[in-house]
C-alpha cells in the first residue's frame, strides 16, 4: 500500500532555531502534499497545500515566511520551521495523494513530527 | 472554523460493546471520509461514502450519511481494545480536506 514516511518523529529545538521536516511519498508519486498542524486533543489544521514545482499555497493566517514549504521532487515536500518559537510547539503531520488519483482517493498520511521549542 | 463537529468529544466503552460516532457538517458535500488517529501517530483513512450513498460498510465499521440533516454517523460493532484512537470525519473536495474536531474513542478490556 502507499506509504509516506516523515522524518522526524520527535524534535526539540531552542528558540530561534530553525527546524526542518521531511515528507516522502515512498511507493507512489505526489504533485500535491499537504502540511496539517495539531494541537493536542483538537483537529488537524490545514496549514499549506505543497506543488511540485511551483509555489505552496498557504492558508490565511499561516505566516509563508515562518513556515516555508519546498515541494523539489515528485516524492519529497520539506517544511521548515523558521525562527521557531515556543508556540510553534506542536505536532505537524505532512499527507500526500498519489499522481493521477481520483479526486475521491484517500489521502495517506505520515505519522507526524513532534516539534518541541523551549 | 472546523466544517465537521463530532459528537461525543470523547467515548469510553467496553470490549465487545458497539461504539457510534456521530459527525456534523455545514456545506454541501460530494462524499465524506472517515480516519483514525491512534495517539500521537498520523491519520490512517477508514472509510469514505459519497453524497449519493446512505449507508456503507467495511468489516466491522458501519458508515451513515443523510445529505438532509448534513450529518454523518460511524459505528464500530464488537469493539476491540485495539480500536481505541480518535476519529475524525473529514469533508472537501479533490485533495483538500477539512477536519472534523473528532472522537476519542476508549475501549476497555
């Protein structure tokens, strides 16, 4: 089955630091990703809608420069949490659809990224 | 704000016991998709049913959905401790999705 793996599980990192997730999809390709937040007992977050070589589409209220997303390949998408804060402390899951999907398919997940700032 | 409101926040049951969760939304919608989260990992999709279907099955899982009161129940029959997770409804079209609040689901043995 398609598996997207995101790296890395757990991350602690001091203020002002910049921090840095992966995304792969590994079995199938991805145009499109996307880059969820969670905050503890509450829904995802739609943060950003990652493109294979073109621009990430951000949601309102997501700062672009804080959190910047590069989608290189047809199986990575990064996102980098610039200038952490503590606030930033959250848990961050990437998703990623397979290339040439219906509309309908299911999106599969990564098992999220841990992002501790003190 | 969140498209799908899920009822009850927060369900405690036993093993063997059936478990419903309901999901509410605003907008109209092409299907509904149901995940689950076990805690701290990422979502594993479930089940989707489209506007045109008002019930589906998959193995244990049971999925309703009436387009007219835009809701949509899941029910989980002879639960198993492995069960335990939250639950989110999820509604939108193509690949973008929006998220219910879910339902944390306790199943014990």
């Amino acid at each position: 089955g398609a598996v997207v793996s995101q790296h890395p599980s757990r991350v602690i990192c001091k203020s002002g630091t910049s921090v840095k997730i992966e995304c792969r999809s590994l079995d199938f390709q991805a145009t499109t990703m996307f880059w969820y937040r969670q905050f503890p007992k509450k829904s995802l977050m739609l943060m950003a809608t990652s493109n294979e070589g073109s621009k990430a589409t951000y949601e309102q209220g997501v700062e672009k420069d804080k959190f910047l997303i590069n989608h290189a390949s047809l199986t990575l998408s990064t996102l980098t949490v610039t200038s952490a804060h503590p606030e930033d402390s959250s848990f961050y899951i990437c998703s990623a659809q397979q290339s040439g999907g219906l509309g309908n398919s299911p999106l599969h997940f990564g098992n999220g990224t841990r992002l501790t700032v003190t | 704000s969140q498209q799908g409101e899920e009822d009850p926040q927060a369900l405690s049951i036993q093993e063997g016991e059936n478990a419903t969760m309901n999901c509410s939304y605003k907008t109209s919608i092409n299907n509904l998709q149901w995940y689950r989260q076990n805690s701290g990992r990422g979502l594993v999709h479930l089940i989707l049913i489209r506007s045109n279907e008002r019930e589906k099955h998959s193995g244990r899982l049971r999925v309703t959905l009436d387009t007219s009161k835009k809701s949509s129940s899941l029910l989980i029959t002879a639960s198993r401790a492995a069960d335990t997770a939250s639950y989110f409804c999820a509604t939108g079209g193509g690949n973008k999705l929006t998220f219910g609040t879910g339902t944390q689901l306790k199943v014990e043995l």
